[in-house]
C-alpha cells in the first residue's frame, strides 16, 4: 500500500528501520480486528519477513501485540485477553528489539546471498522465507556445479567482510524498472497500480524492489553459512542459510 502509509498509518519503519519506539494516537480499537495507529513502525509482513511482536504503552498498562492484519488499514492485532487502548488514546508504540534486528540482519543476508548466486550462476530467485537468523531461498538453477555450496558461501561472507553500503531508494514505478538488474527478480511481484516503487540496494551486488527492513551496511548481517543446498525438482535448489555473528 504504497512506500509512506498503509491506509491511515504513517509507516515510521519503513522512513527508518532502526526506530523502535514512537508516540502515536490509537485511530481504532477492536477486540475482533486490531488497533489501528496513527503512526506505527511495526513492520507488518510481507516479502518473506515476518510481521514485527512489540508492545502498547498507555496509562501505565501494556497491550502486547502478537502479529499484524493488512486490510484498507493495517491492525495491530493484540495478544488473547491483554486489555485494548481505546480510540483516541495517547500510547507508546515499541517494536522487540531483538527479534526485528534478527530480521533485519536475515533479510539483508538473503539479498547477500541473492546477489552472489545471480552474479556468479546466474540463477534467479523463485522464491523464499526467513525467521530469525534462518532463512531459505529458492533458485532456477538447473545444475549444481561441484563445490557450489562452498562457493557460494565464501563469496557471501566477502560481501559480508566488504561492507557494502545497503541503501534505501524510492523510485517512479518507470524508473525503477528501467534500472537493468532490477527486472530479474521484481518485475512480476509489483502489482500494476504500485505508482512508487522501493528499491533495496546493496550497492554494486543487488537491487530489489522490496518493502522490508534491511540494515546499513552488509557487515552487519553477520556471517553468512550456507547450511544445505537441496534438488526439489527439475532446476529448483533450495538453499537454507544460518545468520551467526
Ligand atoms: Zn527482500
């Protein structure tokens, strides 16, 4: 739903990944469908990350929340029997720090490893997952050169080791797809009335048209193993990677 706001709800995480605590007012309050905030920075799901845990701060009572809904308005959805902000309520919004900076550092990890394998295999992406610091992604690749496990993963961690700056660009939908290594994973993902696209780019190694959150630099993802490459048909390799530090 575009690259500032989900329906009513300013996106504060997309503006900037590292903010983990904000004000905000609460726009709706319901047991069934969720909180909706004027400002939220709860990364809600989507492009194989999943959606932020956190908490609601008001008036000295804590309302947990346990998973997003997107819908016109993106909703909070709270944890089972915790009691609910009411509408027009003042509260501090907090996103749990650990697990989204797992995320984070995941999700930069497998676009690492996205570059790497398209720049030396030439493979495309058909797909991927991730939790915290685990992660799988999907190639076309139709055959497994011998080491090719090893290969992949020395030269992730040279990325990793090279700090390449990851930047954070948005761009009209004409430009974006004008941009020649962006067609090969994102072209068919972005939805025809997506007029801004959000470009992830891990500078000289990969750009993605991408809505999640990433860190700065690829130093911080941390090392890089690739655990186990796996034939799950004609052409499809299934790579799974562990984030370690
Ligand atoms: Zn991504």
């Amino acid at each position: 739903m575009g690259v500032t706001h989900h329906g009513r709800t300013e996106r504060l995480d997309l503006a900037d990944p590292t903010l983990r605590e904000w004000s905000c007012t609460v726009l709706a309050s319901d047991p069934e469908t969720g909180i909706v905030l004027d400002r939220s920075a709860f990364y809600p799901g989507g492009g194989g990350q999943p959606p932020d845990h956190g908490v609601l701060i008001w008036s000295g009572v804590e309302t947990h929340i346990a998973g997003t809904r997107k819908g016109d308005d993106l909703y909070l959805i709270p944890t089972d029997g915790d009691p609910l902000p009411p509408v027009g309520a003042q509260v501090t919004g907090a996103v749990e720090d650990v697990r989204r900076s797992m995320l984070m550092r995941t999700h930069s990890g497998l676009h690492v490893l996205c570059g790497v394998v398209f720049r030396d295999f030439g493979a495309l992406v058909t797909g991927g997952n991730m939790e915290e610091l685990t992660a799988r992604m999907d190639f076309n690749l139709p055959e497994v050169p011998p080491g090719f496990r090893d290969a992949v993963e020395a030269a992730c961690n040279t990325e990793v080791q090279a700090g390449r700056r990851i930047d954070v660009r948005v761009l009209p939908r004409d430009e974006a797809f004008a941009l020649p290594d962006i067609i090969r994973t994102a072209t068919n993902l972005v939805p025809p009335e997506v007029k801004d696209v959000r470009i992830i780019d891990i500078v000289g190694l990969d750009q993605q048209a991408d809505g999640g959150t990433h860190v700065a630099s690829t130093r911080q993802v941390g090392r890089i193993e690739v655990v186990k490459v796996e034939s799950k048909g004609k052409g499809f390799r299934r790579l799974r990677i562990r984030i370690a530090d």
